[in-house]
C-alpha cells in the first residue's frame, strides 16, 4: 500500500475562500467524500467525483492561486497519519469526514497530509520512525487509540509532536481532542427507558478500544441509576458480520433486550437484517440506536436513530490543536462537542410483551 502526499493548497481559493463545505453543498455530498475527489483517493464513484470537480470549478476552486501561496510561503508543514485496517476494507464515512476537516484547517496554510495504510499497530510504530528521522513530517495524528496504547511512548520518544483523537486519559503525554461520549450514550439509554424500555442491549467496538471504554462504562452506569433497567453488552470487531452475530445472540436468549444500541451503522443496519430473519417488527418489537449518524443511517428503512456527531468538525479542531502544538510547542486538550440523539424510525415505545423469536 503507498503513500499519497496530499497538498493542502493545490485546490486553491479566490476572493472570498471557497470551502470544502461549500463544494460538498453545490455537489450534493458529504465533505469527506470532496477532500477524497480533490485529492484524488479512492472511496467516491467516478461520477460523484466528476460531480464535485464540475462544482470546485463552478465555485473557483483553483490550484494555481494555492500552488503560489505554497511557493511564497518558506513554512511548511506535513502532518502524518495512518490508519491501521486491511487493505480492503476502505476508509468509512466517519474517517472520510475527519480527514476533511483535517484538511480543512490545513488548506489555510502551506501544509500537507502525508496519509498511510499499514497493516498493524508495529508497522504503525515503524513508519511513524521512519517518518521522522527521515524529517518528512513535523508532526502526526493518532487515531483508534486503545487503553495503554503501544504507540504512545515509542512516538513520544521520537520527540515528535502529535495529537490523540480520545479522550485525555488515554492520550498519554499527548494533547487529545475528543467529544463527549459519555453524555451522550446516557442520554440514549434515557430515551430508551422513557419509551418504557427495561431491558437493553449494547453492541460496541473491541474491549480495548478506547471510545468502546468509555461508552460501554457510561452505558452500564446509566442503567444502573434506572429503576429496574438491566444492560449486557456484547463487543465486536465493529463489522456487519459481527453485529448480526452479536444482535442474533442478544435478541434469542433469555431476557431479550427490547432495545439495542450499536457502536456504528454498519451493525445497526445488520440489525434490522437479523430482526426481519427473527420475526420481529422494527421498532415495534425491538428499537435500535446507531452511532455515528450517516447517509447509511437516512437510506436506511426504516430510518435509523442515530448518536449524531460531527467528525468534519473533529478533524477541523484536531488539526488547529496539532498546528498550535506546532507553533508554540506546546497545546492543551479541547472537547469537540457532544453527540446527540436524532430518533427516526427505529426507535418507539416499549413492546407490552416480548415476542417470540425464531429459534429462541
């Protein structure tokens, strides 16, 4: 898998600067989907990627004006930042969205993002070395942190600067940009248990994960401060496969939850696939609650409910707090927001009884 310098000035702007947000609203899509199109990296069909061309020139996105603000300027920086999954799998909305808006904050300055896949968490380590002592980059992003990550003390000994994208107590020596996950979980299970719900279900990332950590503690202490509300929670590896697996568990054994929440959309939508195959009725028989509010989340029938967040903003936040920690050499850790619930059609009151389902 090669690397991809992306230059964060080659689009330009005019008199007034013309945003990715503005692209993404002239062409219809996400700003993920436009920092992938400008920059030419896979994830968007080619007519989606034509579409947003056609508006980045509608707009007056110009290279040429970019490319000599780059030559005047005699500061440049080049943020790194990899992402450990296989080759296959894509990058997903979610991160789509955040290195937009990472590229966001970058476009207003002579900066580059130099994006890597690696296979693991040693190779991870290894680039970040080669990285720097090379000196292709001033800096770096840390994404996916789990508890006691093993990146933090061999990148904090490289001397290089980086960011965390969690929660400061597991961002080590690093300043962290994170939103508030907890809050927002107990608001759902709340919710849940004002439709009349009592027993729910919580479907989340790997244990060690640490946006899993949080949740799943926020989610087991909330239920614990209802009146006669019991949670079990079931981990995954954060794929459909695993979610259905996970939902098919939960929902034909004993006690069978009346409500799930899952820790991203793909499961959730699995969710209603392995409802359908039980007999039961969304949301009449079982609610189900996704994070990460997505286009997968609308397109969905019924609609999904969704823990709604905005990863654009995130990245716009995590690459002001790495330029900081760049200039001044030194910056603190910020909250990018709150999730919050957006109910649609997978939500409702709590069935009178629970049906059977096939094969329980």
């Amino acid at each position: 898998m090669g690397t991809r310098r992306w230059r964060h000035g080659d689009w330009g702007s005019m008199q007034r600067r013309v945003t990715i947000r503005d692209v993404a609203a002239r062409a219809g899509v996400s700003a993920g989907a436009v920092s992938l199109a400008l920059n030419d990296r896979p994830g968007v069909s080619d007519a989606t990627r034509q579409r947003i061309v056609d508006a980045a020139r509608e707009l007056g996105w110009s290279p040429n004006l970019a490319a000599r603000s780059l030559a005047q300027s005699d500061r440049v920086h080049t943020i790194g930042m990899a992402l450990t999954r296989g080759a296959a799998a894509g990058l997903d909305q979610v991160q789509m969205a955040l290195i937009g808006g990472i590229e966001q904050v970058l476009a207003e300055r002579p900066c580059a993002l130099l994006l890597h896949t690696v296979p693991d968490r040693d190779a991870e380590i290894a680039l970040y070395r080669q990285w720097w002592q090379s000196g292709r980059v001033n800096g770096s992003v840390l994404v996916g942190v789990v508890a006691d990550d093993p990146r933090l003390d061999p990148v904090h000994r490289l001397g290089m600067p980086a960011v965390a994208v969690s929660q400061p107590a597991l961002s080590g020596p690093f300043p962290a940009v994170w939103t508030d996950d907890g809050a927002a979980i107990a608001e759902a299970v709340r919710y849940l248990a004002l439709l009349g719900h009592r027993r729910v279900g919580h479907v989340t990332g790997p244990a060690t994960l640490g946006r899993t950590l949080l949740r799943s503690e926020a989610f087991t202490a909330t239920a614990a401060a209802l009146p006669d509300v019991t949670a079990r929670t079931l981990p995954t590896d954060l794929s459909a496969h695993a979610g259905a697996r996970a939902t098919r568990t939960l929902l034909t054994g004993p006690d069978r939850p009346t409500a799930l929440v899952y820790d991203n959309d793909l499961m959730a939508v699995a969710g209603i696939a392995v409802a359908e195959e039980l007999g039961l009725r969304v949301p009449d028989d079982v609610s189900l609650v996704a994070w990460d509010d997505s286009d997968l989340c609308r397109i969905t029938r019924p609609q999904l409910s969704a823990l709604s967040h905005d990863p654009f903003a995130v990245g716009e936040e995590v690459a002001r707090c790495l330029l900081e920690l760049l200039d001044n050499g030194r910056a603190s850790s910020r909250p990018a927001g709150t999730p919050v619930l957006v109910p649609r059609g997978t939500t409702g009151p709590a069935p009178l009884r629970s049906p059977a389902a096939s094969g329980s």
